[in-house]
DNA sequence: GAAGAAAGTTAGCCTAGGCTAACTTTTCGT
DNA sequence: ACGAAAAGTTAGCCTAGGCTAACTTTCTTC
C-alpha cells in the first residue's frame, strides 16, 4: 500500500529537499546527510528528521546511518522541479540578470508555476532564443528597433 | 522610536495581507477583519492576531474594536506588492493563461520576484504588447512568423 | 584493532501562522 | 432603548520546519 494517501502537494521545504538529492545523486552518485545539509544551508539534525518524513511519505527509501535512494514517485518530483528551477532560470537569464538575483528569484518562484505556465514559458524562452535583436532591446529597456531604420 | 530595527523583509503571508488591506481601503474606503478574512479565506481570529503583529511592526495604526490605517510603511509595502501581482498577471495573460492558473501562480511568485527581475519584466511585456504576431506564435507554442513569408 | 574524527540521530525547544471555541463589543432592527 | 446578530477578540491548540546540545554510529588513521 502507498505510504501516504491524500497526497497533498509537496511544500517548497519538499521541493528544495527532493532537488538537492537529485542533484547529489547525479554529480556524486549519492546524497548524504551531511551534503544536503551544506547545500541547504541548514542543519544536519533538520536533514536528518525531513529524511525521516520523505521516507514516511514515500518519496524515498533511507536505512538509518546508512544512505537512502529515491523511489519512483520522489524522482519523479525530484526531476520535476529540477526542471522547473532550469527553465526559470533559463528564463531570466535571457532577460540579462545576474546570477545571484537569478538564484533568489528562482528559488521562490520555482514552486509556483503550474505546469500551464511552464509550458507558456519554455514557448516564450524558446521564441525569444531566436530573436536576439528584440531581446537586446528587452535587456535595455528599450523599444526593440523593428528592424534597424532608427540606431 | 521606530517599532521594529532589524526589519527583516516581509513574509509572503504580510504581503498578502497587506495587498487585501489596500484593495479593500481603495475600494471599500476601510479595511475591516471580517472582509479581510473573506478575501484570504482565512479566520477572523487569525486576522485580528495578524494585525497585531502589523500594528507592532508599525506597518499599519490599529484600534481595537475599531479599524486600522496603513501607516506610510505599510501603505508603501502594500503598494510595491501590488504592482508586483499586477505585473506578473499582465504578463502571465500576455502568455494566454487560464485566469484562475494566472492567479494561483501570481499569488505564490509574486512574493520572490527582486526589483530587478520586476524591471526586466516589465521592459519585456512593454516589448511583447508591441508584437502581437509573436505573441501568437508564443501562445499556440508554434515559431513565430518573422514576417509573412510562410503561411 | 583501538581511538579520535566525522557523520548521523535524538530530544527538546522555538517561531510563524494557521485553527476552533468561548467571550466581548458594536451595530442594527424594531 | 434594548435584545439579537454581527463583528471582533482572546485563549488554547496544532503543524511545518527550523535550531542546539548531547548522544551514537561509522569511518579513518595509526
Ligand atoms: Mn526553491
Ligand atoms: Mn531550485
Ligand atoms: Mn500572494
Ligand atoms: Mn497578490
């Protein structure tokens, strides 16, 4: 039987969990306490007990003072949000902020989007890729020349 | 002396509240706890404790029993949270969403968005307003006609 | 194969921000 | 003007998700 019925939606605190183990996972071949802290910034004691609850709730397997792996369900977010967070901060990149702002913004934002949206922005990502005269424009704040009649 | 020194940045949930507080004086000419509760779908009992803690913050003059002023704080926070909900639903309509999608992310992200990315949003929606064949290609997820050559 | 270091865990605590139930104050209708 | 309804407040509770301090397990180094 699965772990936890009403499946509410994961919380940010989820998320942000989820994603920094996939990202271990998929630099140094495991995630471990003492990592996701540091790339949290938050204690090991606070890994440990949200470990405790992600294992309860199914979204990984963790044997204690051992290691744990992601089940399906918790790649599955995991790999969801990871895309999310890409795709924001594809998004802003191409506006010409800088990375730190970038950073902040996504990480908040990151948990907000629907899916709707995010389809919406990877389209508008993707068209504005291949228009790098109106994006010169947007980054300038400044009417993009239709085509360059005015300099 | 100024209520609180240190003032970290404001929660989501004293944004939220004080975007409800403004609409409602614009509107309404008052902010009452019950209709503040109705528009956050929240308790009046939790209301009343929150404007407590805004009192406390300085960010708004309340009376017991009575009603309650932004203060130039709050009325300055309230106004910055607005434009940023604003900003985002303009630009997530541009985009061709659902309103009630356009809302829910609104609600979340408008709270993790820095003055920085709210400026390059806003040069970038002036800019696509401008475009409305690219908006098109945007909207049905197809590449953008640059002229009219292809049919 | 210890001993010390590093990693992990537990216990107990804290804050923000919700809730309900019970009480008080204000307002409204007759 | 007074009694009921509406609005507001208080008290007590709860959950998520942090923290530190103290303890335990595992790893490393000699
Ligand atoms: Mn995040
Ligand atoms: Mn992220
Ligand atoms: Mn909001
Ligand atoms: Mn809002």
């Amino acid at each position: 039987m699965p772990p936890k019925s009403p499946k509410r939606p994961a919380s940010s605190a989820v998320e942000d969990y989820l994603e920094q183990i996939l990202e271990l996972i998929n630099t140094k071949g495991y995630a471990r306490v003492v990592d996701i802290a540091g790339r949290l910034s938050i204690s090991q004691a606070s890994v440990t007990n949200m470990v405790q609850k992600l294992d309860a709730d199914g979204l990984l397997k963790y044997e204690k003072y051992r290691g744990l792996v992601l089940t399906t369900a918790g790649e599955e977010l995991a790999r969801n949000i990871t895309h999310r967070h890409q795709l924001l901060t594809d998004f802003l990149q191409l506006l010409g902020l800088a990375p730190d702002v970038i950073h902040h913004d996504v990480e908040g934002m990151e948990h907000h989007v629907s899916p709707e949206t995010v389809h919406a922005i990877e389209s508008l990502t993707s068209h504005l890729k291949r228009r790098p005269a109106l994006l010169r424009g947007i980054r300038s704040g400044i009417p993009a020349t239709r085509s360059r009649r005015n300099f």
